[in-house]
C-alpha cells in the first residue's frame, strides 16, 4: 500500500500545485525557503526534547523528526482556509483573494522543498540505521 499511497500523495501535490499563481509564487519564494529550514529544525528541537535519551539514540531521533509534515494534508488545508478566508471576521473580502493566493503558494513552496530535504536526509539516516 506504501507506493499507492506516496502516488496519491505526488498526486494531490502537482495538483494543488496548479492553483498556485506563478506571480505569487515568487514573491513568497524567500520567505517559503526561510520557513522550509526553520520549521525542520524546530521540529527537530521539539522531538529532542520530548523523546527520551535513554531509549532513543540520536540517529532514531532524527528519523522521528524527519518524517514530519507531508505533502497532501497541508496542502489540503491550505486549500480549505484560502476558500474560508473571505469569511473569516476582520479582513475584507477585497483582501481575502490576494492573501489566499499567497498563503497557498507559500505552503506549496514550504511542503515541496521539505519534501526535497527529507529525501536527502532521511536516506543517509536511514541508511547509517540499516548499517547497525
């Protein structure tokens, strides 16, 4: 079931990728690398704090915090808060559209290089793992 559900999730993600606006996208380009190096590395914090030494090595750490956010949920609810935005009390419907199109380029740009930088780092951990 592993392949099926890595192609469905691929799927939804070129998918969603064709709402983003190409425009959009490069504005948010900066800000979405900047947030695609942080959110791993809290994320790694979180997961160091939280797991315990004693049971855990740290190869199996990084692993556990490797295999975090992936592509379609964000994604998806990206999709759902850009169509409820308009919505929402406190921001005007004329500015609703243009920040939903930011919002979801944003998320595209974050999900697709923490999908790159978990390939690279999760084959090297899991890799060195195997080798135990």
């Amino acid at each position: 079931m592993h392949p099926f559900n890595t192609a469905a999730e691929v799927t939804v993600l070129l998918r969603l990728g064709l709402l983003v606006q190409p425009a959009v996208l490069f504005t948010v380009l900066p800000l979405g690398l900047l947030l695609a190096i942080v959110l791993p590395l809290a994320r790694l914090l979180a997961v160091w704090a939280l797991l315990p030494a004693a049971r855990f090595s740290w190869p199996d750490r990084l692993v556990v915090a490797g295999c975090g956010v992936r592509a379609a949920v964000p994604l998806a609810l990206m999709v759902a808060l850009s169509e409820e935005l308009p919505h929402l009390r406190g921001i005007p419907v004329a500015l609703a559209e243009p920040l939903a199109a930011q919002l979801l380029a944003l998320m595209f740009v974050v999900v697709l290089s923490a999908l790159v930088l978990q390939t690279v780092v999760m084959r090297r951990q899991l890799a060195a793992i195997a080798q135990r």
